[in-house]
C-alpha cells in the first residue's frame, strides 16, 4: 500500500511539472521573434451596404490583451468617432465597434494603430485599417496633409488628427504615420475645422501645454491639403531670457519661448540705451 501511494505521488508530480511547462518554449528550441500581423480585416475595405455589429481583425498568432501603453481600446481609431471604442479580444481575433454602433447611412474609417505584441512581447510595427459604408456609396473627399513639431524642426510624434464638419459638429480622427503624413476622411463637402495636435498623455484630447495647430479648409470639389505646425500657444507673450555680443555691432537676443514666424523682425521693435 504504501508502494502504490508513493507511486501515485510521483505521478502527480510529473504531471504537475508537464502543466507547468504547457505554453513554454520547450527546452533548445527556435526562439520565435517575429511579430502577430493582421491576415484578414471584415468588413473589407472599399466595400458599401454593410450591415455588421462589429469590425473583426484576424491576425496571424495570439495578441496580448495586456498591451504595454494603455488599454486595447487605445489602439483603434472610429472615424467618424462617438466616444471610446468598445473592443473585445478573442486571442487571435479583435472586435471593435463604436460606443454607441455603427449608424446607418454613414462612411467609416477604423484603423489598427501599430504597438500590439503577441504574449512573448513581439511587437507589431505596421497597422492595418478598413473603410467602408453602411449606405449605397462612400463619399469621395478627405483631408491629406502633414503635421510638424515646429519647434523640434521634425514631425510630431504621438500627434492626432481631427476634422470637425461645421455647422453639425461630426469629428473624423485620423493618426499620422512616422513622417507626420496624415489621410483623414471620407466624408461629403463643406467645411470642416482641422485641429492637429500631440497626444502626450494619449487621452485623445487636447490639454493645456500640449502641441497643437488649427486650420479651416473648404471642401468643393478637390481634397484639400494642409500644413499643421504644432506648438505650444498660450496668452503669455515671449519675453527676453538672455542678451550676449556676437561683435562689436552685434547684440543677440534670446526669448524663453519661440517667435512667431510670420511676424517680421525690423529694427524699430528694439531700444538700445545707455545702462
């Protein structure tokens, strides 16, 4: 008797130990490196007449649903957008819809914004989107154009699009890639506010000490492209940080923040007197 229980206590043990290896990397092996990538996207885009709850993401493995920035939802853009995106995971599957569904008659645009990671921490660097209608047809204009962090002289990293139609006040989103180049839309004529600015806290609104540029654009029948340069704006004006002789004739002047560089600099702006 005794036999048989040590015998059955060895068992289990062995057991134990093949639980705990499920999912491993099994001893020696290949390490496997190469990030999930998405091989299926429904609706498809360019497609009219949908009637779906939600839009799927297929991908080719497993992703984390515990991404290293945020939530998954902050993942995924609805243009136009009605609040947060509810996302659901099914390991190799993603659901998104919008908070509120997807409405009739209306052009979307949902997008996969690079950062997931499969569970040994591969991350995806290309993201994948889809554009369809749940009407007859998709409308034919959209915004391109590009954002720069002008004080940084380069493109603005983490910066997001928005495209606000006037007077009825719908917000298209839309994420620049890595050279600051943007498409947003589609959507009909008029006249939409397009405000870009950088993210910083990626609670996809725009906060007091935060980049941003603005401008207005009217839609007739080409799409418009537009210039964004974010900066830091407040109502404090620049005020002189530092003055050093560059020669004998030369003063320069260093101001705590950036100039506006449309205002001309001429020399009457400027007092130089005896201390």
């Amino acid at each position: 008797m005794r036999r048989l229980t040590l015998l059955g206590v060895a068992a289990l043990a062995m057991g134990s130990a093949g639980c705990a290896n499920r999912g491993q990397q099994p001893p020696g092996g290949v390490i496997d490196k190469t990030p999930p990538h998405v091989n299926k996207v429904n609706p498809e885009s360019g497609s009219v007449r949908q009637r779906v709850g939600a839009v799927q993401f297929g991908f080719t493995k497993v992703v984390s649903d515990a991404p290293a920035s945020g939530q998954l939802n902050r993942y995924f853009l609805i243009s136009p957008t009605d609040g947060e995106p509810r996302v659901n995971w099914h390991r190799n599957r993603i659901d998104v819809r919008p908070r509120h569904g997807f409405r009739p008659n209306t052009a979307y645009s949902v997008t996969l914004l690079p950062g997931l990671a499969d569970v040994r921490g591969n991350v995806m660097t290309q993201g994948a989107s889809t554009v369809f209608s749940t009407g007859d047809s998709l409308p034919r204009f959209g915004i391109i154009g590009s954002i720069f962090d002008w004080l940084a002289e380069r493109p603005a990293n983490g910066a997001l699009i928005e495209a606000i139609s006037r007077p009825d006040s719908v917000v298209y989103l839309a994420a620049p890639d890595s050279l600051g180049q943007f498409s947003i839309g589609p959507f009909g004529p008029g006249r939409y506010t397009v405000i870009g600015y950088v993210d910083r806290n990626n609670n996809r609104a725009l906060d007091p000490g935060e980049l941003w540029d603005s401008t207005t654009v009217l839609i007739t029948r080409n799409r418009p492209t537009v210039e964004l340069l974010a900066i830091t704006r407040d109502t404090i004006p620049p005020r002189m940080s530092a003055i050093s002789r560059d020669d004998s004739v030369t003063l320069r002047v260093t101001f705590d923040r950036a100039l506006d560089p449309a205002m001309p600099l001429t020399a009457a702006l400027f007092r130089v007197q005896r201390a």
